[in-house]
C-alpha cells in the first residue's frame, strides 16, 4: 500500500456525508483508480514516487473531488443542508425556549409579583436559602430512575399528561440532536461522539436549570435525554447505511 495514496484517499472520504457501506465503495474504487494510474506512470519510466504524484494530480484536487462526489451522492445535498441548519437553528431555539427562557420568563414575574417560592423549584422552610445542603437535596435527584419509576408506578398520583411529559417527552426532545449532530458535524460521526456531546447539553441544561432557580436537577431527565439522542443518531445512521451508490462508476462521473 502507497501512504501518501491511502492519506489521500481517507482525506476525501471522511469528508463525505454518507453511509459507511457507500464509503468502502468508494474507497475501493478510488483505491483501482489511483494505484491503476500510478502503475501506468511506472510503467513509462517514473520512479514510484513521482508515479504517485503524478497519479495523485492526474486524479484532481482534493476540495474539487469532494464537491463532485457529494454533488453525485446526493444531487441536491447544498439546498439540503441549508435546509438541515435552518431546522437545527429553529430545533435549538424551541429547546432553549422551552427549557430555559420560558422559565425564567416566569420566574421573573414570580419575583416581580411578590412570590416567595419560585415556581419551578421548592425551598424548605427549615432551610437558610436556595443553595443551602437541605434545599438542594429537595431540588436535586441523583438516584437513576427514581423518579421515571415513581411516574411510570404512581399514574394514579400524577396526571397523565405528566406522566408521558417527564418520561416519553423527555426522551423525544433530544431525539432531533442525535439526528443533527452526525448530519451538520463531521466531528460527530461516531457513537461516544454523539454520546458524549448528548451528556454534556443535557447536564448542561440541568445544571443552568438548578442554579437560576428554574428547574430540579433530575439524573433521570439527563438519562432519557441521552437515551432519545442515541436513538436519533442510530436512526439516521440507519437510513444511512440503506441508501446505496447509483449503478456505474461513479468517479467517471465526477472527473469527466
């Protein structure tokens, strides 16, 4: 094997957004291409590293082959990722809305109304404030499952709607995030990426929620939560990898 062909293979491929099946397709035929090309410059009398270089240029240039090839994959991939980054955008608003704005909306008018108890959290009377050991073990969950456990056990003490809102609800908000991240990201490509990423923005949001006063913080939320993002990122990586090359070569395409 010609390092300086693999390096240059892997360089093209990784920036594909496509199935892993489609890119050992096209590493295999550009691996036939390259090294075919790479011979026939031996063969006229160049050393093997100018065949390899001269191989490499007679291919194209890396951005250009990139484009072309994506361009094939999937002909109307630009409009579809403008249209994939004006989703996240929106996604990502409603979250925040949802999860931190809106409370804080409310908990400002709280405040301004004179309530002493903010309406998302509760502070105990024996406590000497919000951030004192007693009033955080009211407002905190570190125990995995306990309270999905109470709700899913306990659905004649809690309104249906709550039920599926603290349980169901919490896995489908994050599902999108597993669905956008390996989309928009070529960092996020890969199960801990995404795994890991999912754990951050969702303790993230926890911690923010405990600390304003706008939310306990709940392992269990953070748990459903990472649980609807992996399930997002196996789902596209699903419809990924059942999506196949179109029939014929597709660098005859590309480079002609």
């Amino acid at each position: 094997m010609d390092k300086k062909i693999e390096t240059y293979i892997d360089k093209i491929v990784s920036e594909l957004n496509c199935g892993e099946e489609q890119k050992r397709e096209i590493i295999d035929e550009m691996r036939d291409h390259l090294y075919l090309l790479k011979n026939e410059y031996i063969e006229q009398g160049f050393t093997n590293e100018e065949a390899t270089q001269k191989a490499l240029e007679n291919f194209g240039e890396q951005k250009q082959l990139i484009n072309g090839l994506q361009e094939s994959l999937f002909p109307f991939y630009k409009v579809f990722k403008m249209g994939t980054w004006i989703l996240f955008g929106l996604y990502s608003l409603i979250i925040l809305f949802k999860l931190l704005f809106q409370r804080m909306i409310i908990r400002i008018t709280d405040y301004a109304n004179g309530f002493a108890n903010p309406y998302y959290v509760f502070i105990p009377p024996n406590s000497e404030g919000y951030f004192d050991l007693e009033a955080l073990k009211f407002n905190s969950n570190i125990i995995p499952f306990k309270n999905t456990m109470e709700y899913i056990t306990g659905y004649d003490r809690f309104n249906l709607d709550i039920i599926i809102n603290n349980t169901l609800g919490n896995i489908l908000i994050f599902l999108p995030l597993g669905i956008f991240l390996p989309l928009l990201f070529k960092k996020y490509q890969t199960f801990t990426k995404v795994f890991a990423a999912s754990i951050l923005i969702s303790f993230s949001i926890e911690f923010l929620q405990l600390v304003l006063k706008i939310g306990q913080f709940d392992i269990d939320d953070i748990i459903l939560n990472v649980t609807g993002s992996i399930i997002g990122f196996l789902l596209i990586g699903t419809i990924k990898s059942m999506i196949h090359l179109p029939k014929g070569s597709i660098f005859r395409k590309t480079t002609n």
